[in-house]
C-alpha cells in the first residue's frame, strides 16, 4: 500500500469509527464525512502530489551583487511539533495539522481533546496502526496533561481553542522561544444587505449557524441588517430551519446538541436578556437547545460579550452598511465575517474597511474547504495559517540560502576597508 493510499484508507477508517463522535457529540455518519473526513482525505491526496514541490529549492529574485550566485529558499523540518486540538470538529482540527506537520518532515505528538473522550480514544487507537507511533505518538488526557506538554520544549506548537488558553499556551511556549500557530475562534458578523436575495442569504445563513449545533469556530455568531428587513429575515430563519430539521429539530438526526451541560448553561444564560423570536425550547438532561433566534438584540446584552459558539443567532439593526462596518471594527477581529449583497461594491468596502482571519460573500463556512486559502485568525482570533501549502510552510523553516563562489574577487573591493569615497561611487 503506498504512502497515500494508507493515509486516504486511515481517513476512511476515522469516518467508519466516527460513531465514537456520534457518542461524543451527537454527530450523524453522513455528517461526520461532509465536514471532517472527506476534507482531511482531499488535504492527503493534496500533499502526497504537491510535496516534491513543496520540499524543492524556491530560487529567488537576485539583487546586482549576487547576479552570478545560486540564491534560493530551502524549506527544512522545525523538528517536533506539538498539536493540542479542540472538541467541536474533532478529526478535522487535529489530523489536518498532523498532515502538515507530516509533509513538513516533523515528528509530532498529538494531543486530542479530552472534551470528545471516545473520539481521543479512537484517535489513540486507530493512528498508530496506520503511522510510526514513535514519530506520532498519541498523548490522550485533559488540562493537566496538556500542561504537562506545554512544559516540554518543542520546535513548534499548533493549537486550536479558545484564546483565553490560547494565551497560556503563549506563555508556556515563550519560555522555550518556541514559534506557535493559534487557530482561536471570536465573533464572526454577518452583515445582510437590504437589497439581496433574502431567502438565499438565509438558507446559508441557517446552514452555517446551526451545524454542529453551531458549534463550529466560523460560524456567524450574530447578523447586522437594517430595520426594515428584519423581519423577512425571521421569516426565511424560520422556513430554512423547517427545511432542514423538520418542525421538531430534537428529533432530527442532523440536528446536533450542546457538547455538554457547562456549555449548555454558559449558552442558555445568553438568552436571558434578550427577545426570543424563533425557537428557544431547551432539554437541560439532553443537552438540547433548539435553533433560536433573537431579535432587536443590543449591543450591551448577554450575548453580544463573547463568542456563542452554540445555537443562538441574534439580530442586531443597523443603519446600512457604514455602521455595520464601524460596529465591526469596535469588536475584536473576528475569525471570519460574513457579506450578503448583490453589490460587487458593497461586498469590495466590507472587505476593504475591515479585517478578519478570512472573509467570503454571499455564502457561509465553504471557505474552510478551499485548500489553496489560508485559515487562520488574526489579532484575537489567532495567529499563524494553514491548510495546503499554508500548513507545510507554516511548519517548516523557510532557509534563506546564498551560495557563492570563490571567484570574481574585485567585485567585493568595494564593501571592504578602508572605506573610501572612491570605492564607495566609483
Ligand atoms: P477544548 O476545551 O477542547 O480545549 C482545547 C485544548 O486545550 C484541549 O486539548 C485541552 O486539553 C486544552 N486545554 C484546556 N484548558 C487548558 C488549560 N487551562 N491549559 C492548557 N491546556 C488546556 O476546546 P475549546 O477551547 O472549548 O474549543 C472551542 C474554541 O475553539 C472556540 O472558541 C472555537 O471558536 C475555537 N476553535 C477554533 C478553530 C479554528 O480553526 N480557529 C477550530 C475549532 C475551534
């Protein structure tokens, strides 16, 4: 079996054995494949073919004094990497840095989230009967074994969660000088514009809010329309969500719930202060919350303080697209933003006048998908990028390399003492 073949047949493996994230998060099967497996099978089958490209010298553009000389970037392994993954999409945010890190030439210990217990288990199981489990060992636990590895010294550490750990994780590896990537979550806008295809816009919208129980880093944690349209906007929330989880989301199989009973009570408690216009229904033993929407939300309410990172969409009025970019910009920058308009213009100002790890229009998440894009945050919502290309350099040392040779002498008189006058304009 070739390199890529066991890597795709491991993929694969992950998927059939994915009942253990059913177990841990209430995923169906089909589920698990769309949003994690099938995208880490493209991110394999993407750097086996890419890689001798990848490794292979970059020559450079060459300035006039090294116009004769061999002048390229060499990328090398950083040595080993650390890989602390999260809960919510937990294959994905852990193998796709292990696919990196292995194209890169690292070794790498992997730390699944204790959060998805029988999901860290297969995970323990399944990866050393498919990789050397020397280079890859699998190190399962909760905080304090996660600690314990941010002790050590490592060459690089990847970590993906919320960035209050984030920032212990930066102060951990600071000690070391060790490089990190913080793949972080925040507030994602989306900003719906009057004069769009509204019940397009909502269907997406519905999807990206409410899959995985809208548990998912980019999802669009609060929409920003004006007055005018709010209500059509309920109105088209509302028959999507009928669409796609029946009148009773708690009996859909694609409906997910709340990962467990602490982020149930942090994501009730949101509601509290706050209009209810569309769901609201809860089932504390069960997890359940069903899809809600709030409208006529403020700016000062429960749930505008932090990231929902559940399935609460509140709508905040807005005057047009100029206070939507300026309440934007008084948040922290998000993880993604959102752009609903027919208007080429108004989506180009958006991006132009704002700043998020990663910005699509007119739909919602698929940018995750598209390998070639790089995915990460900035400022608050992390640092560092990868998938594709993105996570081999990210987990590589880009070598700046100059070779000379041991001729054409007269060349360098210049740049040697005494400094003359002479020398220096002649
Ligand atoms: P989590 O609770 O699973 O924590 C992630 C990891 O951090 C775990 O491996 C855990 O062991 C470790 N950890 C937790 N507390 C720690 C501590 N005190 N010290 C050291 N390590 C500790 O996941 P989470 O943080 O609840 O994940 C949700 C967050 O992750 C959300 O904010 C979401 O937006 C973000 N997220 C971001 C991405 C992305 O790609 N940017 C992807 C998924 C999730």
């Amino acid at each position: 079996m070739s390199r890529e073949q066991k890597a795709v047949e491991c993929a694969r493996k992950a998927f059939l054995t994915g009942r253990s994230k059913q177990t841990d998060r209430h995923s169906s099967e089909a589920g698990t494949q769309l949003y994690e497996t099938l995208g880490l099978e493209g991110e394999i089958v993407l750097a086996v073919k890419k890689l001798a490209e990848w490794v292979a010298p970059r020559p450079v553009e060459k300035n006039l004094l090294t116009i004769s000389d061999t002048v390229y970037i060499q990328p090398e392994p950083l040595g080993v990497v650390l890989i602390i993954g999260a809960w919510n999409y937990p294959w994905a945010v852990t193998i796709q840095p292990l696919i990196g890190a292995i194209a890169a030439g690292n070794a790498a210990v992997v730390k699944p989230s204790e959060v998805c217990v029988h999901t860290a288990k297969v995970m323990e199981d399944l990866l050393p009967a498919y990789i050397d489990k020397e280079l890859y060992p699998v190190v399962t636990g909760g905080v304090s074994e996660t600690q314990e590895l941010l002790r050590q010294r490592f060459d690089h550490v990847f970590y993906t969660g919320n960035s209050m750990v984030g920032k212990l994780v930066m102060e951990a590896a600071a000690k070391h000088l060790t490089p990190i990537t913080l793949e972080l979550g925040g507030k994602s806008p989306c900003y719906i514009d009057k004069n769009c295809d509204i019940p397009i816009a909502c269907r997406r919208v519905t999807w990206g809010k409410y899959s995985n129980c809208g548990q998912t880093c980019i999802a669009p944690d609060y929409i920003l329309c004006e007055p005018s349209i709010q209500d059509r906007v309920l109105e088209e929330i509302k028959k999507s969500i009928k669409a796609f989880y029946t009148e009773d989301p708690k009996t859909c199989p694609d409906y997910g719930r709340i990962i467990n009973q602490r982020h149930f009570k942090r994501i009730m408690a949101m509601t509290e202060d706050s209009t209810i216009a569309i769901g609201g229904d809860s089932d504390e033993s069960t997890c359940y919350i069903a899809p809600t929407v709030l409208k006529d939300v403020q700016v000062n309410s429960k749930v505008m303080q932090e990231e929902i990172f559940g399935p609460l969409l509140p709508i905040l009025t807005v005057s047009g697209v100029d206070e939507a970019i300026n309440f934007i910009n008084k948040g922290e920058k998000p993880l993604a933003l959102y752009i609903f308009s027919p208007d080429d213009k108004v989506i180009k100002k958006v991006i132009a006048e704002t700043s998020s790890g990663g910005v699509l229009a007119n739909d919602c998440l698929v940018h995750y998908s598209v390998s070639a894009l790089p995915f990460g945050g900035v400022g608050n919502s992390g640092m560092g990028s990868y998938h594709g290309k993105f996570s081999f350099d990210n987990l590589s040392h880009l070598r700046g390399c100059l070779i000379k040779q041991l001729k054409m002498e007269g060349v360098n008189d210049m740049r040697y003492p005494p400094h003359t006058a002479k020398k220096l304009f002649w």
